[in-house]
C-alpha cells in the first residue's frame, strides 16, 4: 500500500482550518496549537520554506491569542515543543527565528532553579545498568 503524502498533509490542513472555524476568535486550545506547530516542523523538514512561514506565522498569531508562550498548557511542555521547532527550523534552513527570545523554560522556571527552594528538593535517583546500582543525580 503507497501512502499519498500530500493527500495526507492536505487533510491535516484542512482538518486545523476546520477546527479554527469552531475556535472562539480569542481562544485557540493547546491540540491546534500542537497541530499547527506539528504542520511547521513537517514543512521545516520536508517541505519549502513558504509553507513553514505560513504555519509559523498562523502560530505566532493563534499563540498570541492565548496570550503568549507562558500561557501555553500541558505543564510547559507544548512551549518546549514551539520553542524547538523555531531553533531548529532557523538552524537548518539558516532563517530568523519567530520567537526570538524565547527560552525553553519560562522565566520563573529559571527563577526557581536559581533559588534556595529548588536545593531543597530530594534527589533523583536513576538506575545505572553499568554497574548495576542507583545513582543520585546532583546539580
């Protein structure tokens, strides 16, 4: 069986544009985002840069209406996934970033690293299948 590549990514756009059809204009859930983030990385990798530039600029937007990066959910882990997929677009295609300023922890993340609060936490084990013992990780 011969999957039709284009026939595939034609649906996924037309499935996101549906779905934005049903947004409310000021709120765009984390599953859209995610996908219209997914359909940028698909075009950073295998597609042209024009299509990459349409997706990214329809996630600056919709990522804008949520109110920036910082409101993203699924605990920081859909900022991460946008934050990668603009690095790692503009390294291999050599472009400007869309968020150019962005880190892949928001700034109270950071904060707390940096605080005492974060000494305080119990240490994380690992087991090591060298030699067959757990392993504290430690900063």
């Amino acid at each position: 069986m011969k999957i039709d590549l284009l026939n595939l990514r034609c649906k996924a756009v037309q499935a996101i544009n549906d779905a934005l059809k049903y947004q409310p204009p000021d709120r765009v859930n984390d599953a859209l985002i995610g996908a219209i983030a997914k359909m940028g990385s698909y075009e950073a990798m295998y597609g042209d840069m024009a299509s990459y530039s349409v997706h990214m600029r329809g996630l600056t937007r919709a990522v804008g209406m949520r109110g920036g990066l910082s409101m993203l959910g699924l605990n920081g882990l859909l900022r991460r996934i946008v934050v990668w997929i603009d690095r790692n677009a503009a390294f291999l295609h050599g472009s400007a970033l869309y968020y150019p300023g962005a880190t892949f922890a928001p700034a109270w993340d950071q904060e707390l690293i940096g605080s005492s609060l974060f000494f305080i936490l119990p240490p994380v084990f690992f087991h090591s299948p060298v030699d067959d013992r757990n392993v504290a990780l430690t900063s």
